[in-house]
C-alpha cells in the first residue's frame, strides 16, 4: 500500500475550490492508500497569525476536513506541531541544503516581493521543512497543486542528496500523486477563474457558511446585461456560473441553462437563485457536520490525540535511523 501524505497550512474556512480540488480526492484516496493528513501549522507562522487565531484557523481545518469525510479510522489526521520528529529532521537535512538554492526558489522569492518587511528565516527554510514533513514518514507520494511541485522537486533533490553524502539508500523519492481526469478548477464568484481566499475572500463560498450567506454571495456574483445573439461566447464569469453549476447541480438544470443561454433568453438572477440552492443541497451534510463538530471538542481532542500517536509511530523510526546514518549515536 503507497504512503500519500498531504499537508495544508491553517490559513481559514475550506472553500468549494478546496473540497472539489483536493477534499474529494482526498476521501477516496483514504480508501487505498495509507494516508497521512496534516495541518502544517508550523508553516503557517512564516506569515505571524495571532495566536487566538492561529488556534481556531488549525480547529476549523480539523473540523472542515472530518466534516467532508475524511476519515480518522482510515487515515492519519494529525497537526505538524504534535509531530517533533519533523523539526528535528529538518534541522539535520539543512546542514546539506544551501543558502543559494533556496533562495532561488519561486515561492520565496514571490514572498519577498509581497511581504519586504517581513523575509524571515523561516520563509527560507520553507522548502526543508516541507520536505521533513515528507521524508520523516518515507512517504510515496503526495498530492501537489501547481505552485507546490517545485517544493516536492526539492525534496526529492535532498532525499537523493542525502543518500549520495552517506553512501546509503535510504529515502525513497516521493512522487507526485495524480488525479487524472478527477483534477476540477472552481473559479471565483468574482469573476476570477480560481476561488482563492488568498487572493480576494469575496469569491470564496467555504464549507461552514450558512445557507443565507450562500444564497447573498451568490446573489452578488458578478454577471453582465446577457447574451445578445445566440451562439454568443461567454464572458468569464457567466462561463464561471456554468461552471460552479456543472459541479453541484443536476445535468438537466445546466442543459436548461445552456439552452437559455443560447436562445438569449436566460435570465441570470433565476440561475443565481437556482445554483444558490444547489449549492446548498450539495453542501447540506457537510455543513450539518460542522455545527455537531464545533460543539464536541472532546472528540476533536480525542482525533488529534489519536493521529498524533499514529504519527509518532510512522515518523520516530525514521529519526531513528537517519541519526545513526549521520553518526550521532550514544556512547
Ligand atoms: P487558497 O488559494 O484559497 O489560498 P490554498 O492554496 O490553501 O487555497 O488551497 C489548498 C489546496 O486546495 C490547493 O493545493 C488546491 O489543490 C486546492 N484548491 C484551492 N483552490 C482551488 C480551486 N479554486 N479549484 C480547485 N482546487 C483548488
Ligand atoms: N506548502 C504546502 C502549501 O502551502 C503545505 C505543506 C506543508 C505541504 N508541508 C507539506 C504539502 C507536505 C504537502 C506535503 O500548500
């Protein structure tokens, strides 16, 4: 059975991009895969959260997560900082890492540009302790989005290196996970054709909104006067209506659309009603999840708890041995 490990940094509330992007593989994936499911919180700090909320944003993904189905019986759920094998061998990877190629990686240098005033030691070292992460449990594989590949790129680079400087075989070189045809961009409500809350909070629909605020976010969805002579192509955002539609609604509400759309006859504050209402129905079990969720901390405890103990015996032999091949041994 392949180890497929994925980690998500405790910035917010999941959105559909999200869930349809990687939640939803996610729960199929756990089925046969042994699955490792972090929340890299030591990450998160390179960006200085508060900690009130810097708690409550790791709580919320916990609970979005096992809302959306992943399951703690089935696959490892646990959070970075309950897992201290991971500074540790990150600390011993970056005696072999150099300053140089780090600093020639895209992520960082794209912080530098955004944050000036704030480069700090650990948005350079981002990429070690990503591949910590990965290597600590000799993980398979690990489902990567675009901006991460090179992240993995790199941990292969220093698994290999490591191997080559003591002579020995010792990591695996983690691959990237591939989804196939099951791989879906959601686009913004925005206009934008990614939903991202990075890059603007308002084209995002999350998880956890209740179906009042779903149905005012999309009611507020950017559209324009309508198609004017049929065949007409469609402007980004209506294509981003039909594309939210194909993801949650029924194959003939978007057939029925479409063929207003072409007759120039639609009329988009019905199909914003509409997707409101699909969007909802398709949301409701998870949504009913999160409320029960929020209210029993004795059992989010009891799965980190848990996840952390399963991490532990996945990651300790690893430090283990990677001690032993650098030469720190007790006397
Ligand atoms: P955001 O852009 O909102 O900050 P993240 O970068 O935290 O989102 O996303 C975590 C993962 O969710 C990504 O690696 C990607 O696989 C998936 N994802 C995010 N937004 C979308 C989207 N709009 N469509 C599909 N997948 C997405
Ligand atoms: N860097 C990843 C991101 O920003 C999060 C992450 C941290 C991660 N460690 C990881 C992803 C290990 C996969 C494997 O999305």
């Amino acid at each position: 059975m392949d180890k497929v490990l994925s980690g998500i940094r405790p910035t917010g509330f999941l959105h559909l991009g999200n869930y349809f992007g990687a939640l939803r593989n996610f729960i199929k994936m756990q089925e046969e895969n042994d699955c490792y499911f972090f929340i890299a919180d030591y990450h998160s700090l390179t960006t200085h959260p508060k900690p009130a909320d810097l708690r409550t944003n790791v709580k919320n993904v916990l609970i979005d997560y096992l809302a959306a189905g992943l399951d703690p019986e089935k696959a490892t759920l646990y959070i970075q900082s309950d897992l201290p094998e991971v500074c540790e061998l990150s600390l011993l990877l970056s005696m072999n890492v150099y300053v140089g190629e780090l600093q020639r990686v895209s992520s960082f240098k794209e912080k530098v540009r955004r944050q000036p005033n704030n480069v700090n030691a650990g948005l350079l070292s981002y990429p070690i302790l990503m591949a910590a992460d990965i290597l600590v449990h000799r993980a398979d594989k690990v489902p990567v989005g675009k901006d991460q590949e090179q992240h993995l790129e790199m941990t292969r680079d220093f698994a290999q290196r490591f191997n080559n400087f003591y002579g020995v075989e010792y990591f695996k070189l983690p691959v990237a996970y591939n989804f196939g045809q099951a791989l879906v961009k959601i686009p913004g409500l925005d206009g934008s054709t990614k939903m991202s809350k990075s890059d603007n909070e308002n084209s995002c629909i999350y998880l956890s909104d209740a179906p009042e605020v779903i149905k005012k976010k999309v009611m507020k969805a950017v559209t324009d006067s309508g198609p004017t002579e049929p065949g007409q192509p469609k402007p980004q955002a209506i294509e981003n209506l039909f594309q939210l539609m194909r993801a949650v609604s029924a194959e003939d509400t978007v057939k029925f659309f479409e063929e207003e759309y072409n007759k120039c006859s639609i009329r988009y504050g019905d199909m914003k009603k509409q997707l409101a209402a699909d969007i909802t129905a398709f949301n409701a079990p998870i949504y009913e999840r999160i409320l029960e969720l929020r209210g029993n901390d004795e059992y989010l405890r009891k799965v980190i708890e848990r996840g952390a103990e399963k991490a532990h015996a996945s990651a300790a032999p690893t430090v283990r041995d990677v001690r032993e091949i650098i030469g720190i041994k007790k006397l």
